[in-house]
C-alpha cells in the first residue's frame, strides 16, 4: 500500500504514534528488498557485481554490469545467486541509477571497481543465497560448452547448476574422508594395460584411454577401482553413465570398494532436495568423487582427476534440452581443460571412440584375444537363405537353430530374447547384396517417401538413375520392420516356463538365474544373476534397415550389449543373432571385435567426409526462415550445404521430441558440413546469425543443433 492510500489518522490517536510516522516517511533509508535501493549507498570496495542473467536468448548471451547496495556488500560474493532488474529502458534514471525491468535470477561472476559501460547502472536487487555455487572452473567449462554447442552460457548454466533447495542449502555436508589406499588391480590384470592405467592414476598421473570392456559384470567394479586409485592420489573423479540403472550398479561397486561416505549419486530421479545436497557435498569438497547420469556431467568435483564415460554411444548421453551437448564431448572438454586423466569405457566401440585412438589423442586398452574368446559366448548366426528353406521359420518366425539354442539353454538358465522396438523406419539398400543406396552427390541415404521417386535425404537431389555401386543391380528393398514377437507366443511355445517382459513400459533391472525366457527391447535388457544361459537377437534388419548413418554401428552397440550378460563360450553360453551373416556388423559380432568394425567405418567416413571426421550443423524451420538464414549466416568458405530437405510434419496430438517442427506445419532441414578444424567457425557463424536475427525480429522460428545425433 502506497503513502497516498493510508487512512487518515483518527482525532484521537496518540501523539508519539503521530510522530514516529513522520519521522519514518523522513527517513532516507533504503527501500525493501528487492526493490531499486534508491538513495543506498553502495559498496566502498568493488562496487560493479558482474551478472550472468537467466535469459537464454543468444543476443544477450553476455555479462550485465550492476551497482552493489552497501548491505549487500558482504553477501554479494562471485558465485552467488543474484536477483537484478533487467529490461529497464536508459529514460528510467532516477538520482543517477536505473530503475525498472522485471526481476530475473542470475550469477554474479566478478565484483569489479568499475564497468565498462559508461551509463548509469541499476542496483543488485538482492543476493538469494550466500552459497558460492558458480566457481571459475564450472563458469569456464560452460562458456566452453556454449562456443562449441553455437549456445547461450544461460542455457548451460541451467543444465550445470541445480535449482536451489533451501532445505539442503541449510544442512552441512559431511566432514571429507581421508584419501584411500590404492586398490589392487582385481579384474584389470585380464588387460594389456590394465594395471599401468590404475598405477599412472594413483600416481597422480593423467592417462588417456579408450577402453573395450571385455564381456560379462565385472565392468561396473573395473570403474570403481580406477576412481579408488585417483581419490588414493588426493583428486577427484567423476563418472557419467547412460541411466540409472548402470548408476545403481557403478554406485554399489563404489561402495564395496571405496566404502560408504566417499562419492556421491547425482540423477534427475533422486528429487531435488536429495539431489541439490548432493551437488553441494561435492561443491563443497565433502565428497571427491561422483556418479551418476548426464546431469551429472558439469559435477563441481573439487581437483579433478579422472572423467569416465560408459558406454558413450547411448542415446541417453545427448542432453535434449539447449543447447543439446553431449555428456561424451563435455568430458573431454573437461579432460582438456583440467589437464586430468580420461576414460571412455564400452563393450562395444563407437566411431568417436576409434578417432580418438586414431589421432593418438587416447591410447587403447583392451585385453587380448584369448581373454576375449574366454569371456565372450558362442555367437550363430541364421541368414535370409537359412531361413527361405526351415520350415519352422516360415511356421513361427523361429528358425530351428533358434528353438534348439533356447530348449538348451532353458535346462541351465534363463534366456534372453530381443526384439527390435516397434517404430524403426527402415531403409533403402540393393536388393541382391543388401548395400545401403546412397546419393552420388552427397552420399546422403536415399529414400522413396510414400512410394515417390527415389530422392537424397540430405540434399534433397533425385537419383532415377540409381545403381548399386558394389554389384550394378538396379533393384532396391525396403528393410522389413522386425517380427512381432511376443511374450505370449513363446509363452504358448513353452507352457512350463515363465515369460517377463521388460521395455518402456515396465524396464526389470536385474532376474534370478532360474529357467525363463525374458523378452527385452534393445536396452532395457535386464541382468540375469549368474548370466545368461543363452540370448536370441531376432530381427536384425530392423535395426540394421535404419535411415541412419550410424545404423550398423548402433546394431552392433545393441546386439554386444545384450550378448555380454550371456555366460562365456567355456561355460555353454550361446547367441544366435538374425540377420545376413555376410554383413559388416554381424561379421564384427561374430568375431567380437567392435574396435575392427569403429576403425573401418572411421575411414569410409574419412574418405566420404562424414562426421565424425567432419563437423556437421543442422539447421531447421520454415523453408523461406531457412533461406534466408542460411543466406546471411556468413558461413565459413569451406562450408558445404546439403538440402534443405522437408522434416517430417507431426500429427496434431501426437508425440514430439525436443527440436520437433509444430504440430502441423511443414518445415525444412538443411545440413552444413565443414572439414576438420573448421568447427568452431562454423558454430561462431551460426551463433552470431541467430543472434542477430533475434536482436533485429524478436522471435526466430530456425533451430540450430550442432552434431545432431541423427543425420541420415
């Protein structure tokens, strides 16, 4: 309530309350918090707070200088929560300060003696938390993040640091733990370079390794002893797995071997009271080392020692909110800039992986092949031929080589069937050797949308001419989208066994090591106690026929994944995968060498200019936004642009994903391709482009993902 609208006093109303009034509405003295402290006096000493504001736009991705109130002088320290005032025009000066604009959350980065913006300045409006929880090195790494994503360091802020709990924020963290000891090498002796990597980290050293996990559950342990050996040298450590319910198996390995109170879980799931207590435990320099999933990628850890990856070709590890960065490409950014020890862990290996061996960025660490054979099971495989002449196949979609493994398999333990995930798009390939078609111009994929005229799905280009370059046939298939095959059919097939399913809807984490079939979508594959006796991987196009160019090597992610939870060749474990066997990844899966299968589709990709050899933008909106972007973007001069070619339009009520066109309109993507060394020009174009086009409109319906995940 304002002055003017106070009731007037009453005839009868004491002097002394009469004149106490008075004296307030005389008294110059601040205002309420958080309004503009007009007439406040302002700090003595560094008086200019720096302030990153929580606005996300990239035309206003800088800092903002503000004036520090007197009373705000103690509280107002780098890294603190902040509320300002922001949008207020330069007319709203009132006794040398700005006033007006709505309030907004922010990070004072810096305290200075004096700005370089030369008008006046509005007021800190209040300081939220006296917890420091943006330091240098968090502030650095997302300023990082944002120049390589082409994003916005708002936006990586609020992936980095959590929202505030005042709860937690008023409890004390724990008292640290003294160092440990170095652990004993354990399961690491199977490979070549196993104990060196864990005396080089509990030295203090910074190794570098790619590393190709042998098969079997000792991968969640091998992770623990190597953060042991980093917290025995007095760092820290920080893994970052696919989901939870690797976090659940690294977070009990972690606990047997270092011991309850010396890491910390960080997940999305664990609320946000749990969660925030946790991030400032390790703020705080409670804990050294953490666990958890991509949220856990900018982990304040406190002298950083070591950054782990699992399993980097997880779907789960891009983040789908702006600016989109990838868990793998923010650890290595880490590595780099804290000059600490990096591991990047997998059964399988994606191509990112073989680069990073193959620049000599990372060394390998892999174990022989007598030690692969010894723990990887008997691998079969049941091909197109096969399968025209069994009977049973063409009966219940089973080969015979299928129902003989799983009767076998069922007298010792449970068995594993996966099937394909309902959905996948299939591709174009030559119908005689089964090669993906693929444009002569761009060597995009090539497609026939609703039975149309063969076309390139990046560049946009027709290809009525098309030939298999590998056996000149002129005919195409489209991949089969995998068998329906459900619990129910094999549950009629066995009648004396239990049948559990587990997939999106209801995902198992782990089953007893009692005879069942368990039906499994790729990656909700849950851990049989003992391993599994033996595992089918049906359907094989389905996931090989992907309009993807990483189709092949997420086959061969998916079908090591699930073969890994099966029993060793020595102890009877068996899998029989369908598909061609004449295939590349197929062939890579029998051998059980991923490493072999990475290294070759690194140089095709090499030789075509594919990523990740080249760096690659996408840009996507309405075709005249697109034009006209792409047209003033000042593009790097060894840009390439492929398309723009149309997105797909979602349905009015369907499912959307993150960068998904509105419901109903039809949008165009078009692809920008820059040679090695070119990428962080390409992204500093398209940031600067997007930011100028916001300052000048407003709104602006392009969309920018740098290394989009999924390019065709």
């Amino acid at each position: 309530m304002s002055s003017e609208d106070e009731k007037p006093e009453e005839p009868g109303e004491p002097e002394q309350l009469a004149l106490i009034r008075e004296t307030v509405r005389s008294a110059k003295v601040p205002r309420a918090k958080p309004r503009t402290w007009r007439g406040a006096a302002l700090a003595k000493e560094l008086p200019v707070a720096r302030v990153v504001v929580n606005k996300g736009a990239l035309h206003l991705d800088q800092f903002f200088d503000y004036a520090v109130p007197e009373e705000l002088d103690e509280a107002a320290r780098p890294g603190v929560r902040v509320r300002v005032r922001f949008g207020a025009g330069a007319h709203q000066v009132r006794g040398g300060r700005r006033e007006g604009g709505r309030l907004i959350d922010g990070f004072l980065v810096e305290r200075r003696a004096e700005s370089d913006y030369a008008g006046p300045l509005a007021a800190l409006a209040d300081v939220v938390s006296p917890e420091p929880v943006l330091g240098p090195e968090l502030l650095g790494l997302a300023r990082a993040v944002a120049d390589r994503y082409a994003g916005s360091l708002a936006d990586v802020l609020q992936l980095a640091v959590p929202p505030r709990n005042a709860t937690a924020e008023r409890k004390p963290s724990p008292a640290p733990l003294p160092a440990p000891a170095a652990p004993e090498p354990g399961s690491w002796t199977r490979y070549d370079r196993g104990p060196a990597f864990l005396d080089s980290l509990a030295r203090g050293g910074a190794p570098r390794a790619v590393w190709n996990a042998l098969p079997g559950p000792y991968w969640a342990e091998e992770i623990a002893r190597a953060v042991a050996a980093t917290l025995a040298s007095g760092r820290g450590a920080l893994v970052v797995v696919p989901d939870g319910r690797a976090v659940g198996r690294v977070d009990a390995a972690l606990t047997e071997v270092l011991g309850p109170g010396r890491h910390a879980v960080l997940t999305a799931e664990a609320g946000p009271e749990k969660r925030y207590a946790q991030w400032l435990a390790v703020r705080r320099g409670a804990v050294k080392a953490v666990v958890g999933t991509r949220a856990a990628m900018f982990a304040p850890v406190r002298d950083l020692g070591l950054t782990v990856v699992w399993d980097d070709g997880d779907g789960s590890h891009s983040e789908p909110h702006a600016p989109q960065p990838h868990a793998r490409e923010v650890l290595l950014l880490r590595a780099a800039h804290d000059r600490c020890a990096f591991l990047l862990g997998s059964t399988g290996c994606t191509v990112e992986a073989a680069q990073l061996v193959e620049s000599g960025w990372a060394q390998a660490l892999g174990a022989g092949r007598e030690q692969v054979r010894r723990a990887a099971p008997l691998i079969r495989t049941v091909g197109d031929g096969e399968l025209a002449r069994d009977e049973a196949a063409r009966a219940a979609r089973l080969p015979s080589l299928a129902w003989q493994t799983v009767r076998e398999g069922l007298k010792t333990g449970p068995v594993l069937v996966q099937v394909p995930r309902r959905g996948y798009v299939p591709r174009l390939a030559c119908e005689r050797c089964r090669t993906p078609a693929r444009c002569r111009h761009c060597a995009g994929p090539l497609e026939a949308p609703e039975q149309q005229e063969l076309r390139c799905g990046w560049c946009g280009r027709g290809a009525p001419d098309w030939h298999c370059v590998e056996c000149g046939s002129t005919r195409l298939r489209a991949q089969v989208v995998g068998a329906r095959r459900t619990a129910e059919e094999l549950g009629r097939a066995f009648p004396a066994v239990p049948v559990r399913t587990s997939g999106r809807d209801h995902v198992l984490d782990s089953v007893p090591g009692r005879p069942a079939l368990v039906v499994s979508t790729p990656g909700a594959e849950p851990v049989a106690e003992g391993g599994y006796a033996a595992a089918l991987l049906l359907d094989g196009w389905a996931l090989l026929g992907r309009p993807d160019l990483r189709a092949g090597e997420e086959a061969l992610r998916r079908w090591i994944d699930a073969a890994s939870l099966v029993r060793g060749q020595v102890e009877g474990g068996t899998v029989v995968v369908v598909a061609e066997p004449t295939l590349r990844p197929v062939q890579a899966l029998v051998r059980w060498d991923p490493v072999g299968h990475a290294r070759r589709e690194l140089a095709e990709r090499a030789e075509l200019g594919f990523p990740p050899v080249s760096r690659m933008a996408a840009v996507t909106g309405p075709p005249e936004a697109v034009e006209s972007f792409l047209a003033g973007a000042g593009l790097p001069a060894d840009a390439e642009v492929l398309g723009p070619v149309p997105v797909p339009v979602v349905r009015p009520g369907g499912p959307r994903r993150p960068g998904d066109p509105p419901p109903g309109e039809q949008w165009e993507r078009a692809l920008v391709r820059v040679p090695p060394g070119s990428g962080a020009a390409l992204a500093a174009a398209l940031k600067q482009a997007r930011a100028g086009r916001l300052a000048r409109g407003g709104g602006d319906p392009v969309r920018i993902r740098v290394d989009p995940p999924d390019i065709g």
